[in-house]
C-alpha cells in the first residue's frame, strides 16, 4: 500500500490537478507523508515544493481517503489516498517534479489516475465538480 496525502482545491467547477515531468497522467497534488510528519505538515511542506504556495494549516479541512490500484505501479499494488482543503497563499506555479498544473473537469477524468478517478466521481456526486 502506498500511503499519500492530497490537497483538493475546488474553483468554479475545476480542480486543480499536476503532472510531473515526463508523465501523462494528472494527479491532485502532495506526496508522501516524510518520517515523524503529521498530515498537515507533510500537505503544507509538499504544496510549498510542488507549486511554491503556503498553505494555511489552521484552514485545513479532511475530505476522505479513497483507495485503488497505483498508476504505473504493478497490478495489486494500491494506494491510499487522504484528501484535505485548504485556504494558501501566493501564487500557483509548477516547481520541482511538476511540470504543468492544469483546473479540470469531469470531462478529464480520464487524464487521472484510478484514485483521482473515484475521487471525481465522489466529487462530481456533491455537485463540486461540473461536467
């Protein structure tokens, strides 16, 4: 099972989602949770190194974890997935690994990973993420 964190961030319909370099598929941004970190310390130190924006822990709010087959990992391997808001600060930029930051739809779904497919879904069921 790998273990992830990620942030959701809804704006009129769209979700914000990342691809790394070299990749095709998008996926919510944050990462692995780093030793002795807690959920928000290791949201806030990702989003920084992804996307160089602060998010504002007292703001951060769990939405779910969802689980599902890792993209481009061997079959059976699974990931689970811990979703939060949150309220940042700064400017959203593509930095390290992330090569383009892109607001999606239900429409690309398929551009996702399986877990960030269940995740539209779930959010396309609460009316957050438009058609």
């Amino acid at each position: 099972m790998i273990d992830k964190i990620a942030w959701l961030h809804l704006q009129n319909g769209s979700v914000l989602s990342a691809r790394s370099r070299g990749k095709d598929c998008f996926y919510f941004p944050g990462g692995k949770r780093e030793t002795g970190e807690t959920d928000t310390q290791a949201l806030v130190r990702e989003i920084k190194e992804e996307l160089t924006v602060t998010l504002d822990p007292t703001t951060l709010r769990y939405v779910g974890t969802f689980e599902a087959q890792a993209y481009g990992h061997a079959a059976g391997v699974m990931v689970r997935m811990t979703c939060y808001l949150a309220q940042y600060e700064g400017q959203l930029e593509p930095a390290a690994e992330i090569e383009e930051i892109a607001w999606l739809t239900y429409q690309d779904r398929h551009r996702v990973s399986a877990v960030d497919q269940i995740i539209f879904d779930w959010l396309r069921e609460r009316q957050l993420l438009a058609d």
